[in-house]
C-alpha cells in the first residue's frame, strides 16, 4: 500500500457530502468522537446512528477496529472510521465498561473534557491532583484490552501521570504546543517530551483557538510549527488531529463546553463576544484540504519519508501496536 493519509480526531456533523469529501481528499482514515457527556445509553445510540450511515454507503465508509482496516480502507477506496470518546462519562463509574466499550468498537478515551473527572483533571480546572485512584485503575484496564489513553483536553500533571503510569503508549490526538500558541487546550514541552519519550503520539489541530493567529493562523505558520516539533521531539511521534467540527451548528459547540454539569453558560477557549465555533483558516475548510498541509510540508526541511508519516504512517504503526489486547 501507499502511505496512508489518517485524521485522528474530527467531530464534523457527518452526512453523506462528507463521506464524499472523505473520498475526494483520499482520506483513507478518520477517528471520530462519538461521546462528550454521554452516558452509556447515549454513547450506544450514536453507535446506532453510525451503523445506519455505514449500511447506508458502504461504498464511502466502514467501521474500523484495527490497523489492517486502514489498509483494506486504501485498498477498496473508502475511508475506515474508528470510535472514540472525549470523555470518560460513557464508562458512568463502572470499569467493567472499558472493556464492553472496546468490544463495541471504542478505540480512544480521553480521561478528562476540560473537567474534573471520575480518573483525571481537566485543563481548565485551577487545581490538577492527577490521576485518580479509579484512573490509575482504569488506565491498567485500558492498556489490557487495547484501549487508547488519550489526554487532548487533561491538565498538566494528570498529563505526566498517564504517560508514567500507562504500560503502553498514550496519544494526545488533537493538541499544539503550547510554546507555540499558549491555549490552556496546548501542551508544555515537558509533557510533550515525556510523550515522545515514551512511544506516544501527538496530533496536531486545526482547531482555530489552538492556532498562533487563530484563523488567520497561515499554512506556513502551521507546517514550520510541524518542522520544529519534529526537531524537539522526532517527526515519527507527530500526526495529525485536526478537530475539523464542519457543518456543527453552535449550540454542539455549547453541549461541548457546558453538557449538563452548569446551568450558566462557560465559553471554553471562545468569549461571549465569539461563543460560536470559530471559522476555520482558508487553507483548510474539509477533507479535500489535506494537499494543502502536505504541500506547507514540503516546504519545510521535513523529508518525504518524514512527511509520509506525519500524514499518516506514524499514525498507522501506533494503531498496529494500541488496538489489541496486552500480550
């Protein structure tokens, strides 16, 4: 096979003329969330939901559940969608759920989604205690079945204690850094050195508030961004994450920031003058945009082989290694 092209991590509102972007841009990968504040019940009707869109155009989309899907995705010229959470609520206060989750096609779980949370801290809470006594027990499970421990939207140190206290390889699938562009959501040095240190992965995001510039943050900007990450940290930890949530409407992007645990309004990384979705930059609106990131890429001192994997084979290998069970 050519070298894959994975997005590991969107929230779009999907329907059919994305499946059809998905294809137009040659995406043959793309982690989707399918929970924030949802409970179990919850998270399975979205799982309903998927399986209609996938009877429905099985010339577009399958579900994805291992590496060798991606490969079958390229093969047959669809994309393969693979599940996961933004938040732990899906698994209540349950661990028997992690393991249920990942027989039900779950193959990322953030511990936290900016909150304090039953395993993590989030980063917009003032105190980060770490990883709970559940979360500690909970990232071991997670390990075991072959659950990814993603820590997008976790604080500081909770960060450092998954990446220790984790047996295998986390992610931190859709994030910059912050020496770039200091958002809460972006991550320190130290986390991502320790990161990249220990096997993990990071994807970066397209997320206007995470960008130097937000929307008019430049392709250039972004990819000279990419060429010093790979300088710190190795271009074979590096992929991308892009949080696309095209065609949301802005009340998703209020059920993100405040579900049911406020009854005010808390605007995230927005403002009440700007509380709706921000507009994405001009060089990247949907899937048929990858080329543009390639091509700031090749811009850059990256090499071909560098490039191939930050589009998509660095991610490909770390699903290889994350999605089975323990050995």
């Amino acid at each position: 096979m050519k070298t894959p092209l994975i997005d590991n991590l969107q929230y779009a509102n999907f329907s059919p003329r994305i499946f059809e972007q998905m294809r137009a841009g040659g995406v043959d990968a793309v982690h989707v969330t399918i929970a924030y504040h949802e409970s179990f019940r919850e998270m399975v009707l979205n799982l309903e939901q998927w399986n209609r869109w996938f009877e429905a155009h099985p010339d577009l989309i399958f579900k994805g559940t291992t590496a060798d899907c991606v490969r079958r995705a390229q093969a047959t010229g669809r994309t393969a969608i693979f599940f996961g959470f933004q938040n732990p609520s899906p698994i209540e206060d349950d661990i028997g759920l992690v393991e249920i989750c990942h027989q039900l096609g779950i193959r990322f779980m953030q511990l936290t989604y900016n909150n304090q949370s039953l395993l993590a801290t989030g980063c917009y809470e003032d105190y980060d205690a770490g990883l709970t006594r559940m979360g500690r027990q909970v990232v071991s499970e997670m390990n075991r079945v072959g659950l990814v421990v993603d820590m997008s939207h976790s604080g500081e140190r909770s960060t450092l204690d998954a990446i220790a206290h984790s047996t295998r390889p986390i992610a931190i699938t859709h994030a910059n850094p912050a020496w770039w562009h200091a958002a809460l959501r972006n991550k320190s040095d130290a986390v991502l050195s320790a990161l990249a240190s220990s096997g993990g992965m990071l994807g970066f995001s397209i997320y206007p508030h995470h960008l130097a510039g937000g929307t008019s943050c430049t392709a250039r900007s972004f990819c000279e961004m990419i060429e010093e990450a790979a300088g710190r940290y190795g271009a074979h930890t590096l992929g991308i994450g892009t949080d696309l949530c095209q065609d949301q409407p802005d009340s998703i992007v209020e059920w993100m920031r405040v579900g049911r645990w406020s009854k005010v309004i808390d605007y995230g990384e927005g403002s009440a003058s700007n509380a709706g979705f921000p507009a994405m930059p001009d060089w990247f609106g949907d899937n048929r945009d990858f080329g543009n990131i390639r091509a700031g890429l090749q811009a850059t001192s990256l090499t071909a082989e560098e490039i191939d994997g930050i589009m998509g084979g660095n991610w490909l290998r770390f699903y290889e290694e994350s999605f089975g069970a323990a050995t």
